[in-house]
C-alpha cells in the first residue's frame, strides 16, 4: 500500500488473516478502502468475502493483523465499539416486528440507539431529530410510499430495503452490505440497486455482490477475492476484461 492510500483511508486492514481450524478463510488480507468511496469485494462463494466483513464489525477477531478505521486501531474492539465509531451492517429481516408499520419499525430502531444520540436535547428537540432521522432513512430506502404500511404487507425486497433503512438511522460513516440482492427477482434488484445508488454520498461503501454486473455498476473501485487472498484490485472497467478475475470468478473449474 502506498503512503497516501493509507493517508486517505478510512478503512486500513493491513496483513489480515482469519483462521478457522486449519482453513485461512482470509490470507494476509490488505485493503486500503477512501473516506466516501464505494467498493465491492467480489469472489467465488467460499472465497471468504463474508469473513472478511466479520473482521471488519468486529464479530470475528482475526488471528493476525490489524484494522484501523477512522484513525482508530479497532482490531481487538467488540462490535458494540464498532458501531459507536460508525459501522454499519444490514440488520438481519428478524429484527422487523411485522404487525408494527414500516414508519414504527424505524422509529424504534432510531430509539433502539440507546439514547447516545439524543440525550444533549431537550424533548422537543430530540423529538425533532428523531422525526427526521426516521424521515430520512425511509426516503432513502425508497420506501416513503409505504411507510403507513403494516410491515407483514411487504414485499421480501422491500423488507431487505427496510433493512437499509435501519442500518442508516445510526448516520454511518461505514455501510458494510452482504449481498443485498441475494434472493431478490430481477425487478427488486433493479430497485434495490437504486436504493444503493441513491445512498448519501457520505457514507463509505462496502459491497459484497455475488451478481458481478450489478456489483461492478455501483462502486467505483474492487477487490476480487479468492482463497481468502487478494487476487487484484482494480476499476470496475478493468476487472471486466480481467482474465485472472474471469477465471476464478466467472464458474471455470479451478484446480488447486
Ligand atoms: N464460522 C466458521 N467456522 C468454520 N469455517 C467457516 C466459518 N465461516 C466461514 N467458514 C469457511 O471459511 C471460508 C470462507 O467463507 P465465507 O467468508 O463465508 O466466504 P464467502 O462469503 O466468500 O462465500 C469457507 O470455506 C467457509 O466454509
Ligand atoms: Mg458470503
């Protein structure tokens, strides 16, 4: 990595390895990701994307290493810390109450933030904060049209764009998704790409996509993985033609 990736970076994971037994499900991983770009690690399933973001949030610590966000040597910080200094991942569907309508759903995730946001104001402030914090999670996830709507009437892809909306209410400076379209039919991952496309520019992206069309339209830099190592970096223009990347990536039989 040169000095002024590093000097930029919001994200630093320098030499990270993750070992499960005697698998490497990462190898001496380093990534160097820019305050307010957007990128997707790409990779064949298995090639340790999902673990990769486990060390990120802090839910797995990696056997050797270390990551730094935002100035700050978090390699041996829980997931709670993480999120306090700006982490965010999609929340899993189950956190949703189904009988509860999309707008109450993301006003209790907005409560759910354990009063670090709200607890300078006064009451009619907070109340203020909060109207618009739920406001604008909703519109960003494009669900302002059903936000009057029980949540048990939704569609799966709108409640996986409900998910987006939770994860922002905690104002992100780092959105970590784990394949977003995954299960979605052709019309929703048009919508949900939409939603990522249309996210606050402020927010530093990570995008884990097995779809590689859909993933290379919405970053600007990525990451293939394979064998839990870092097979290239590159633009999105580059890594289509890439041939390394087309053999790995693209269902060739690999012999190891
Ligand atoms: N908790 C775990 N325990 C044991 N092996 C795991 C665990 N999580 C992932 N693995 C293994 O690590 C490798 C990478 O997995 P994963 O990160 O989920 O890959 P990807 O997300 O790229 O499909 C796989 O071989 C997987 O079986
Ligand atoms: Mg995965």
């Amino acid at each position: 990595m040169s000095k002024e990736a590093v000097t930029d970076s919001i994200l630093i994971l320098d030499n990270v390895s993750v070992t499960f037994g005697a698998l490497k499900a990462n190898d001496g991983v380093n990534l160097a990701v820019k305050a307010g770009s957007r990128r997707a690690i790409i990779g064949p399933n298995g090639a340790g994307k999902t673990t990769l973001f486990n060390a990120i949030a802090g839910v797995i610590m990696p056997s050797s290493g270390t990551v730094r966000f935002d100035g700050t040597d978090m390699t041996r910080l829980p997931t709670h810390r993480r999120a306090a200094l700006g982490i965010a991942r999609t929340f899993q569907i189950t956190n949703l109450f189904p009988q509860l309508t999309v707008e109450e759903n993301v006003r209790l995730a907005v409560r759910g933030l354990s009063g670090r946001k709200f607890s300078l104001f006064g009451q009619g402030a907070a109340n203020a904060e909060e109207a618009q914090l739920v406001d604008e999670a909703i519109a960003n996830a494009h669900l302002t049209h059903r936000r009057q709507e029980l949540t048990r009437t939704l569609s799966y892809g709108e409640q996986r764009q409900m998910e987006m909306a939770l994860a922002l209410v905690q104002k992100p400076k780092l959105l970590l998704l784990d394949e977003p379209a995954a299960g979605l039919s052709p019309a929703e991952r048009v919508r949900m790409a939409d939603v990522i496309n249309g996210l606050p520019r402020n927010i530093t992206l990570i995008l884990i996509e097995h779809d590689m069309d859909l993933a290379l339209g919405l970053v600007d830099y990525v990451s293939c993985l394979h064998h839990g190592k870092i097979l290239t970096e590159d633009t999105p223009d580059n890594i289509r033609t890439n041939e390394r990347v087309q053999e790995v990536y693209l269902g060739k039989p690999h012999h190891a």
